[in-house]
C-alpha cells in the first residue's frame, strides 16, 4: 500500500483520491471539534436504522446484536471521557462508525446500508434539537412561576407605567410582571410549534435521491418518536428550516429577555431605585468602591444581539444553496449550538435572579406620584358626569397646567381649585384622583386592579401546575 493509500486509509472515499487531505484542509473541513455533542443522537439514531434494517431482512440477527453490543460499549466509552475523538475521522458520524468497526468488525461496516451522512446528520440534528426544546420549555415555564409569585407577593404595589418612558398611569407592579409572562408564554408556544416540525425523520432519504433498499422509514420514525416521515428526499437532506425556525424562537425569547433587562438596570439605577437585584448577580467597580452594577442583565441585554445574529447567519447561509446537500450546511451547526446554550443559561440564570428581586414600594409610588398618573381618570370622571371626552380632556389638561406651575400633584389641588376647571367637580373626585382609586378602577379583565391581577396569577398557576 503507498503513502498516499495509507494516509487515505481513514477517509471514507480514500478508494477515489490519489492524493492525502491537507493538514490546512482537515482543519478547515473538520467538525468534530463541535458536533461530537451529537454523539448521543447519533448512537440513537444509528440504533433505530440497524433494527429497522433487521426487521426488513439486510441485516443478519447476529450483525444486528453486533452493532447493538458495540454502539452500547461505544457510548459507556464517551459518558467516561474515554473515547478518543480524531480530527482524521473527520466529524462525529465517521468517529463513531470508525470505533464500532475496530470493536465489532465487518458488522459495523454493515450499519450504513441504506443511509448517507447527509441523511445521518440531518436526523442527528433534529433528535438533539428535540430534546433542547424540551429543555427549553421547562426553562421557559420555571421562569415564568418566579414572575408570577413576584406578581402575587406584589399585586398592590403601584408602579409607575410609562409610555414614551414618560409617567403615564399607575399600574400594580404584579401587573407589570404578568407582562412578561405573558411573553415567555408565548415563546413556550412557539417552542412548542417548532418542535413538531424539528420532529420529523429524514433518514432514509439517503445522500439525495432515496435508496433502493426495502426501508421502512416510518418504523425508524415510530421508533425515535418523530411525528412524521420527510417525504421528499431532496428537500429532507438540504432542509434547515427547522433550525431556522428554531433561531427565530429563540431570538425572540431573548428579545423578551432583553426588554426586561433594561427595564431592570433601569430599575436598579438610582435615579429610579426601584429594586435591588441580589448581590450574587451583580460586581462592583475597580476604582469606585461604591458601585453595583447589573451586569447579568446587561449580558443578556448584549447576548440576545449574539442569538439575533445567528438567526441572520442562518438565514444567510441557505439563502443561495441549491438542492441539494451542500458542505455549506456544517455550518448550521455552531450557530445552532451557541443559541441553544445562551438562551438555556439565560433562563436559568433570570429565573434564579428575579426569584430573589428585591422591590421598593415607597419609590415606586414617590414616582408615581411625579407625573400626574391619574390624569386620565379625572377625565374619565368628568365624562361620567355627561362631558364629552374630548372636552374632558382639554379640562384636565388645564388642570395639569396649574398643578405643574405649583408643583404639585392633581390629587393636591383644593376642591375650589379643581371646580373652577368644571363646576361638575365634587368631594368624591379625591377617590378619583388617588393612586390606589386608579387601581382599582380598573377591573376589567386584562386590566391593572388588583384584584385582576389576582385572578390572572391563579390562571398562570393553574396553567403552569
């Protein structure tokens, strides 16, 4: 055998080339590095083709215990850090096939009948994407249980609500959680939308165009759980929408993540000082001895930019491939990878953080207190005593006015000075114009009461249970 056979030997084209790889080219081509987090997958996947390859007669009873004896010891070798991963081999697919065939011999040459890496990888993907979104969904709910005992412990607590991050009405702080749960409700949603499209079985499609072996890829796919067969060979090798699909998802989980990170710093910082985030998700500064920054949610703040920019990375690296594999593909993958990490770290990382918020009440209302909050119910007030609400507002408006240049709040205005705006205005305009008179006054459901509030953390919890 010549040099150049023997350095091809590990290759599975070697037969065809006459020459060796490059070590520049190995390097570049080579995604064992990264896709060996797919061993699992792949051992599952490959589990599922040798029984089903059993069961249609092209694979002896003893070659199928073979591979079945081998793929197991291959997979107690890797959970103990014992298996040696070779860049020779290229990726995770040829690493494990390589190691069954020192260990089970012809049998685990017999393995890939009736498959392609194309369709291999594919499927491996897809079953180790499964299980994230699993994960992901139990992140997703852990999160929004911390959210809702924050809206239960809080569900009296006036917060100021902006709009234009000018003071707008007061809402109950409760109220202002159950936002975002709402939010990440909908991102559990989508998560599991998406998973009933990741779940679908391309192996058997082969390198492109089918095999023609007898598969029976429905009992591959009943075995691994999927919810359907691929059935267009083309399209289930050179498919990633899933993972597009996907990126999407998780990019607006971290969008979500991200508004409430800034509405945290903001919180946090003293010109508003309205929670405390705990100390164990915060640092201080190496010269000002006084500070303490937020800094997990200014890194999830700047990762979700890291998740956005996979998503357009993806959707980029498909937009000009023809059908239909193309070695474009391998890189889906670190994208893929690095979403999945950020975005599950983040949830944990929120979840446990919010579960030790600390809330300011006294601030909080001091600053709803500044911006003439319960404007809009003086308004309100008015038109229930028979004036149109354009004419209401115009009223107020001039009340806003005049408690401006004094510097006080509407709720601070004398009865003969609110009267002389409209004659209709009486004693009861105060229970009108308090913090807690807006509250409650709004007890429709979706709205800030309370007593709404409650009513919702009882759905959540019963939804999350």
């Amino acid at each position: 055998m010549s040099d150049n056979q023997l350095a091809n030997k590990s290759q599975a084209w070697s037969a065809l080339f006459s020459e060796p790889m490059s070590d520049l080219v190995k390097r570049y081509t080579a995604s064992v590095g990264f896709d060996q987090r797919l061993w699992r997958a792949d051992i599952t996947g490959s589990l599922a083709h040798a029984e089903m390859l059993a069961a249609q007669g092209i694979l002896s009873a003893e070659d199928h215990a073979a591979i079945q004896r081998g793929l197991g010891e291959i997979a107690a070798e890797i959970e103990a850090g014992q298996f040696e991963w070779k860049l020779d081999l290229e990726d995770v697919h040829l690493n494990i096939e390589a190691r069954l065939t020192e260990r089970v011999g012809i049998a685990g040459k017999r393995l890939h009948t009736g498959r392609s890496r194309n369709d291999q990888v594919a499927t491996d993907v897809r079953l180790w994407l499964r299980g994230e979104i699993d994960e992901i969904g139990g992140l997703l709910s852990q999160l929004q249980r911390v959210m809702v005992e924050q809206a239960d412990r809080h569900a009296d607590v006036i917060l100021p609500g902006f709009t234009h991050l000018q003071v707008a009405q007061p809402v109950s702080f409760g109220h202002h959680m159950l936002a975002y749960v709402e939010m990440f409700a909908r991102d559990a949603e989508r998560m599991l939308d998406t998973r009933k499209r990741v779940n679908r079985l391309p192996l058997g499609a082969a390198a492109l165009a089918g095999t023609s072996y007898p598969l029976d890829r429905e009992r591959v796919a009943t075995t691994l759980g999927m919810e359907g067969v691929c059935q267009n060979s083309l399209d289930a090798v050179s498919d990633r929408d899933f993972a597009i699909e996907f990126s999407s998802a998780a990019a607006l989980v971290m969008l979500h993540v991200s508004r409430l990170s800034e509405e945290l710093i903001l919180w946090m910082s003293q010109n508003f000082g309205f929670i405390a985030l705990p100390d164990a998700f915060c640092t201080g500064s190496s010269i000002m001895p006084q500070k303490k920054n937020p800094d997990v949610p200014e890194l999830a703040r700047g990762k979700t930019g890291r998740v956005v920019g996979h998503l357009v990375g993806l959707v980029t690296l498909m937009k000009g491939q023809p059908l239909a594999y193309n070695k474009d593909n391998q890189e889906d993958k670190e994208p893929l990878f690095d979403t999945v990490d950020t975005l599950k770290d983040t949830l944990r990382i929120f979840a446990d953080m919010l579960a030790g918020l600390t809330v300011k009440p006294e601030a909080m209302r001091a600053a709803a207190l500044k911006g003439h909050a319960t404007a809009t119910d003086l308004a309100d007030y008015l038109v229930k005593k028979g004036l149109p609400f354009r004419d209401a507002h115009e009223v107020v408006a001039h009340a806003v006015k005049t408690a401006t240049q004094q510097g006080v709040d509407l709720a601070a205005l004398t009865l003969e000075q609110l009267k002389t705006f409209d004659a209709r205005i009486e004693a009861d305009v105060f229970d009108v114009l308090s913090l807690e008179g807006s509250l409650n006054a709004r007890n429709v459901l979706g709205g800030t009461a309370p007593a709404q509030v409650r009513t919702q953390v009882a759905r959540h919890r019963a939804r999350l249970a």
